[in-house]
C-alpha cells in the first residue's frame, strides 16, 4: 500500500497550496476510508483478463464553505489493487493515489444533508514496473448527518475515470511484463465513511 509518510506528505503539500483559500470563514477536514473496486487489467500476451482485487482506501479531504450550498474541496485518497499474473502465478499490486479539486453542492433537510460532487485531477500510479501520472475525473453522491454545528457523519460514493496509456509499461520489469491495461479508461469505484470537523 501507499506508504503513510507520502500521504502525509501529499496532505501538507495540498494544505500549504490551498491555504489562501482556507482563509474562507469556515473550513472542515474529513478524513475517511473505505473500499474501492477497479477495472481489470490484460494479460501480457492480450489473450486474457486479469482480476483485480478490490482494496481498502484511505484519504482526507479538506474544505472551504464557498457558498451556504456550496463548497469547494481539495481530495486526496490511496489505495492498493493486488493481482496475480496467470503468467508466473505471482501476486503483484498497483498502488494508486488520487488527488482531485472538486467542487461540492449541499441539498439541506435539517440535519441530513445530500451532496453531489464533480471532480478534476490526477491519479498516481505506482507498480514494479514503474509510475506515471494520468489525468483523472470523478463525480461523487453522499450523505451528511450534522450531529452538531461542526461535527458530520459522511458517506460517500465516488467514481473515478483515469485517461491512462495502454502502452506503457508500469507492469513490466525489463523485458518481462506481468499485465497491461485493458483499453485507455481506468475506472475505480468507492464507497467510503468519514467524519468532517469544520473549523
């Protein structure tokens, strides 16, 4: 899995990046995980599919109260997919961290809260073979239940969509390659649970 130090890593930079824009009235932090489920990769020799496992993510999103409706939201979130080459029957992972601007609409009844959520950004890929970083979008429903003014129980769906390359080879090590992508759109699928404390 994605090393914690480069999550942590990841969020301070996001912070320090964002931080013109945390001077906003109110801003939260939600950390939150997850499972996520993902596309399935090809053999090497293209004559078959591979599975890939689904796997546990982890993230944090940080927010600034843009409007009473709206917000926008710096997201980062990791995770790592596990896959077993029928080529050499060893277990390989891809590791991936997505790290995305989305902006964010509030539907209010009381205390529950619907959001939807549409998303640009980067996605991180990382397996034996090497890392490359692919364009990517996501577009989210939620739930917020505001158990006070600055305390929320969140639930979130989220989808992503990678603009990936289906001739490279993160999956290779020199001249032997374990998979390849399955075509040039790389979808991952997540729900997650987490707790938003706004400032």
């Amino acid at each position: 899995m994605i090393g914690f130090n480069r999550l942590i890593n990841s969020m301070i930079c996001i912070a320090t990046l964002t931080s013109t824009m945390l001077s906003a009235t109110e801003f939260e932090i939600t950390p939150f995980f997850g499972q996520m489920f993902s596309s399935d990769l090809l053999q090497a020799d293209e004559q078959s599919t591979l599975s890939v496992d689904s796997g546990t993510n982890i993230g944090i999103a940080i927010a600034w109260q843009d409007s009473p409706n709206g917000q926008g939201q710096v997201m980062i979130n990791s995770v790592s997919h596990d896959f077993t080459s029928e080529l050499d029957t060893t277990n390989h992972s891809v590791d991936i961290l997505y790290t995305h601007f989305n902006g964010v609409a509030q539907f209010r009844q009381q205390a529950y809260v619907t959001t939807v959520s549409l998303g640009l950004g980067g996605a991180y890929f990382d397996s034996l073979g090497g890392k490359k970083l692919y364009p990517s979008a996501s577009v989210a429903f939620g739930t917020r239940y505001e158990f006070s003014e600055n305390l929320s129980f969140v639930t979130e769906l989220r989808g992503y969509a990678s603009l990936v390359d289906d001739e490279d080879n993160i999956f290779c090590q020199e001249d032997i390659c374990s998979a390849k992508f399955d075509g040039s759109l790389w979808i991952d699928s997540t729900i997650s649970i987490g707790i938003a404390v706004k400032f």
